[in-house]
C-alpha cells in the first residue's frame, strides 16, 4: 500500500554498507515511504532524536555499536516506532535475540524485493494498530458529524456528501447492509439549509405495501375502514425538510408510480382525497439492491430509476475501509463505556488484527453490535483475540476448510450473519438474499444456534 504524499510514512535505514543502503532506500522510496539513512548507530540516534520515525530498518553487525544495541535504544525511548532487523549471519539464536529485544521483524541477507515490502507492510500495520488502540476518534478530518473514517474511500464519500449537502438535487445511496445509509442521508440533510426543519426516515420494506401509501402521503377521514380521522402522512411531516426513503426498491410497482408524480410534481394527494398538496421536501433514497438489474427484471420503473438517481453516493463495504475498522471499534468501545459509566477497556494487539483481518458480512452495524457486547461481556481491563467470537478467531482446523461439507461451510456463515445482527433474522435474510422462510428452514434443517427471535 504506497503512501499518500501528504502522509509519506518515514523509514531510517541504518546499515554500514553503502550498496545496501541505496538498494533500500530506492526500493522504499517507489513504494511512497519517506526514506533517510545512516551508517551508524550514532547517526541513527541523532536522527530519530531530530523528527518523528515510523519504522527503523536495520543491520545487526556493525562496528562498535551494534544493531541489538540501536533496537534496545528504539524500544525504551520510541514507543510509535517500529524496528526491522536484517543480517547477513543468520542463525536461529540471532534472530531469537532480535526478537528479544524487540525487532518486529527479522530478515535474513540476501532477501528478495518482495519479502522486504511484505515485512515493511507487516511492521507498519503493526504500528498503525497499536496507535489506533490508544486512540479516542470523536470525530475525524473532514468527516460529517456522525461519520468516521480516515480511508481514501472514505474521504470521497464525505466529499460527495459535502456537494449533495449544497444541492437540492435527489440523492440516492447505495450500499451493502450496515454501511451506514442513514447517517449518510443525515449528514446531507443536517449540512444543508435544510437542517431546521425535519428529517424523516421511512423504512419502505417495513411497511406493508397495504399500509405505505397512507403513511407516505396521509389519508382523509373515511378513507378506509378505520380512518376515524384525518393523518398526515410522512411527505407532510417532512415539508421543508428532507424524507428519507430506505429500501426505496421494495415498494410496489403501483407505489413507484406515485413516488414518481411527487418527484416530478412536488405534490401528494392523501389517500381518498382528489386534491393534491404541494410539498417542499428533499427526497433521500437509499438501496441495498443494483438498481439497474432491478429495471432490467421489471421490478423498479425505469424512469423513476432515473429521477432517483441524479446523485448517487455509493458506501463501501468496511471490509474495504482498511484501518477505519480500528478506529470505529476504538469509538465504540469509548461509547458503549461511557453509556454503561464504567472503566473503557483497551483492544490488545492481537484482537485489533482480529478485527482488522476480518470480512464483516454486516459491516459497521455488525462491528457495532460484537464491540457492545464485548464491552458487556469482557472482564478485566483488556478485550484480548480469545474474548472475540469464535466464528471471527483463528482455527487450525477450520483453517484448511478442505474436509468440511458444502451444508458446514454454509450453517457456520449464516451463524456469523446471524451473530452479525444481535440474531434479527429479517436483517440477516437481507444480507444473506434469501427470505425469511427460506432462512427458517435453514435453521431447522441444519445444526445452527439461532439465537432468540428478535424480528
């Protein structure tokens, strides 16, 4: 992963062969890091004393000053700074020894390109995981409030954020389950001129296609049997604010036809009303389904496909986000304290690679809902890699993955999906693709710990 010019990461290079340090530090240098280097202990010392150091790359042989002797001096005065030992005399106590004392890696002359970068990259996650661990990320750089995320991917999201906030144009979000649409949707409605009035969220695959209508638009009394009163609907409590329509792909073919004459007309007529009424609202719809396959099977009207999608913001999934995983566990794990007015306990090491290296089928609502419950369940002061979920910690057995059956393999993801979402078997029907009667038989016919109903 090269570095960003305005972030370069350093490396020192200390070795007393000048060959060696040139090849170093050109093959650094093309990855993106920050290189500067010297040929001896003392060199390094003034060096690391003159400015920040990521990572120290360096020689155990040396004349009078040796490598283990530069690592000693990294560890009890650096705490952000990694250390790469390399020798041409290697031997198992050698590299016992640098271990020992503390090099994070230990890489044997002659080695390859590869095998350098790969220790390079090993060490500075290294660090990055541990900065993240002692770190309380309120809020990041440039992030809407609500929001959090350093990751390039990240970054243009609240970017397009930022440009929808300043339109009144249709916005629609797109993105896998738990990513986070609705506070995507807030963060436009709350940094635009709109941000007095109200913000609306409607849940259109929770409401019966029966009911949508006159919760969308209200009804007049007598409209049905039941309609005692006249009720406005959600457009009307909305007015002069933004409505946000979620799962706007699960309405009804009859329904998309309405949706579409308020998007063309700004209007909505009340259920057994004749006389529409004008509406100042912006609509902010959102998707967990491809739209445009959807208009190919005749399931979403082509030209209301169109009118929601003049600005599309796309959420990336977090397995996509790289480091943004540690640093919303970090916030979690301060907010749900906090909540709970206890002690915040601290992710070690080995569970914040856990963490990172995991694939979150239900992204930051599932990592929202594993680090509530560690913060519940965990005792003593530390969340270490054996207090994580099983399904998320290494297993020598499940790590061959070769003498399991097809119907193993599939009851153990459905349990993660499930474990995902606090057990809600409609959100984890959702992310899986099937429904929920599909899922209950799984669950029936196969050895799968369901969990409490909680639909």
């Amino acid at each position: 992963m090269m570095s960003t010019a305005a972030n370069k990461e350093r490396v020192l290079v200390v070795d007393d062969s000048a060959p060696t340090v040139e090849v170093l530090e050109r093959n650094l240098a093309a990855e993106g890091y920050a290189v500067i280097t010297a040929s001896t202990v003392a060199r390094a010392i003034e060096l690391l004393e003159s400015a920040p150091v990521d990572l120290v790359i360096t020689d155990l042989k040396m004349p009078k000053v040796t490598g283990l002797d530069l690592v000693r001096h990294v560890r009890e005065n650096y705490k952000d700074t990694e250390v790469i030992m390399i020798t041409g005399y290697p031997t198992i106590e050698g590299a016992v020894e640098a271990v020992k004392t503390g090099a994070d890696e230990y890489l044997a002359k002659p080695f390859t390109d590869t095998e350098l970068l790969a220790a390079v990259h090993r060490a500075l996650d290294t660090l990055r995981t541990r900065k993240c661990r002692w770190s309380t990320p309120l809020q990041t750089p440039g992030a809407p409030q609500g929001l959090l995320g350093k990751s390039v991917v990240m970054q243009q999201v609240f970017r397009l954020i930022s440009k929808a906030a300043s339109t009144p144009a249709t916005v629609l979000i797109t993105g896998e389950s738990g990513t986070g649409k609705e506070l995507a949707a807030r963060a436009i409605h709350y940094g635009s001129g709109r941000s007095s009035a109200p913000f609306v969220p409607v849940n259109c695959g929770g409401i019966p296609d029966g009911l949508l209508e006159s919760e969308l638009f209200g009804h007049v009394k007598g409209a049905f049997t039941g309609a005692t009163e006249a009720r406005a609907g959600f457009f009307h409590a909305a007015d002069g604010g933004t409505i946000f329509l979620d799962e706007v792909s699960e309405t009804s073919p009859s329904m998309q036809v309405k949706l579409l004459r308020v998007l063309q007309e700004k209007e909505v007529c009340m259920v057994g009303s004749t006389r529409p009424r004008r509406v100042d609202v912006r609509i902010v719809a959102a998707t967990n389904k491809d739209l445009t396959d959807l208009v190919k099977k005749g399931r979403l009207r082509e030209d209301l496909y169109y009118r929601l999608h003049v600005l599309t913001i796309n959420l990336p999934p977090l397995r996509d986000r790289g480091d943004d995983t540690l640093l919303l566990a970090t916030h979690f794990v301060h907010r749900f304290a906090g909540e709970l007015d206890q002690p915040t306990p601290s992710f070690s090491d080995r569970a914040l690679q856990v963490l990172r290296n995991y694939e979150w089928p239900g992204n930051v609502r599932e990592l929202e809902n594993v680090v509530q419950r560690l913060v519940l369940m965990t005792e003593g002061s530390v969340i270490d890699a054996p207090d994580l979920p099983p399904l998320m910690r290494f297993s020598a057995l499940r790590a061959t993955g070769l003498d399991r059956t097809l119907a193993e393999v599939e009851a153990e993801y459905i349990a993660s999906v499930l474990a995902s979402v606090g057990q809600n078997k409609s959100k984890a029907a959702k992310i899986l693709g099937i429904d929920r009667k599909t899922l209950r038989q799984k669950l029936q016919n196969g050895a799968i710990d369901s969990g409490p109903t909680d639909d």
